[in-house]
C-alpha cells in the first residue's frame, strides 16, 4: 500500500521514517517549496529509494493514501483540493486540533492519525512508545487507520475532535509553555555567566516526580510556600514581561495550592 506524505517539517519526517520502518511504501513527498520537499527525500532517500519529491500535490496521484502533515490553517483547502482530484483517496491529518470534519466535508474516506509527543528533526524518536490518536470518517477507513497506527505504536486510542482538542491544549501547556520556561531560564542564567547545563539534573527530577505524584503534589517553591520577600526580590531582577509571567505564574500556582 503507497502513501504520500503532504509535508516536509518535523511531524512528517519523523512519521516517514516510522511508516517505513513498519514496512510501508512512501510514494512521495510533496511540500509548497520543493526544495523542502527534495531535502527530507534526501533524509530519507536509503529507505525510500522510489520516492519522488514535489511542490504538486497531483504529482503523488494515483496513491492508496494521502497523509496531511501540514500547518492546521493549510488542511481545509488542500483536503478541497483533493476532494476535486482524488475523491477514492483515503485522507488523513496529523493535527491535534484540527477537526475531522474539515476533511469529511470534501472527502468521503478519511480520519486523524494525530502523535502526542513534540518531534525536532535532528532528535531521534522511539515512534513504538508514542501515543496515536486516531478517528476516523467510516467503518473500513477506521479499520484501515487502526491497522497502520498499531504498526507504528504500541498505544493506539481512539479519541473524537473534541476531546483530541482538549488534549492538544493540555499538552501545549505540559511541552511548549514548559520549554518556553526554559528559555526564560536560559537568559537568567547567561545574565551571570553560567551555563544552563546546571539546571538540568532539577529538570530531570521535576519531570520524573510526575511519574509518581500529581503535578499538585510535585509543586515546590517560593509561591506555594506563600514566601512575599522572595517573590518580591525575585521580581524586582526581571524586566517586562517577565516580570509580569512571574507574577501570573505565582498567583495561579497559589490559587491551586494555598
């Protein structure tokens, strides 16, 4: 069974090489800049060698299905486009909050095949261990949906637009906004010369702690202990916004733990 992949970022490369790996054949790739397109055939071109790369989505046609790594404002006009030109096609998005109507409206078999975990292309990823949520227009295209996402994880859930939509929004705040503190921490540390390297060892022990508590329990530090002389200290070193990210930060912590 070919797919063709629609999309050159990090979703899709990680998802090529997965598909691969449980022994589908990748048709093409297809980005708007065809040079994205050519450098992640590039990336995978040992496994793929019959691929081709493209910036027309006609171009991956006749294909068995057509999945849409693709940025979420993208997927309503090419799901329309295909509607036009490859109605038998089984069409599938990767997004999180993107509903599957936005598909169902112009295609008559498709689904969500969405990855809860943050992909970066030069990290390797046990794709095996990452949970897939999947749904799906019709019975034989959830079938065929199950089918590949059991081939690439261990865990497979069924989950409708809504609550998918529920459960990006808490992962944006459980990876991107935590990362972004992280960022915020690497410029306090740069400030007195030292490496963020350092805080590692507390990021680790901060993130396996919610392996075994709720993150209620986890919570440790100046607002949760009510400490105002440390708040206030702390605040007078920052500028804007930061000062006001701590402030919010400190209250909303204290409105779930005092």
């Amino acid at each position: 069974m070919k797919i063709g992949i629609v999309g050159s970022g990090n979703v899709a490369s990680h998802l090529a090489r997965a598909l691969i790996k449980a022994g589908y054949s990748i048709a093409g790739i297809c980005s708007r800049k065809l040079s994205h397109a050519e450098a992640l055939l590039e990336e995978i071109n040992s496994l793929a060698q019959t691929a081709i790369a493209t910036d027309r989505i006609e171009n991956l046609l006749p294909t068995d299905i057509l999945i849409l790594a693709i940025n979420d404002d993208s997927i309503q006009d090419v799901a329309q486009a295909l509607g036009k030109i490859a109605p038998k096609s089984y069409v599938f998005h990767t997004s999180g909050s993107t509903s599957l109507k936005v598909l169902s409206e112009y295609l008559p078999h498709c689904g969500v095949l969405y990855p809860l975990q943050t992909f970066s292309k030069d990290r390797k990823v046990d794709f095996s261990s990452v949970p897939l949520f999947i749904e799906a227009s019709d019975e034989p295209t959830q079938e065929l949906l199950c089918s590949i996402a059991l081939s690439l994880s261990k865990r497979v859930i069924e989950m409708d637009s809504e609550q998918r939509k529920r459960m990006h929004l808490a992962a944006v705040f459980a990876c991107n906004f935590v990362n972004h503190c992280y960022v915020l921490a690497e410029q306090e540390m740069n400030k007195c010369g030292l490496d963020f390297e350092i805080l590692l060892p507390l990021i680790d022990e901060t993130t396996s702690k919610v392996h075994t508590l709720s993150p209620r329990q986890a919570q440790t530090g100046p607002a949760v202990r009510n400490d105002k002389r440390i708040i206030n200290l702390q605040k007078s070193l920052l500028g804007q916004p930061e000062q006001d990210i701590y402030q919010l930060f400190s209250d909303n912590i204290q409105r779930y733990t005092l």
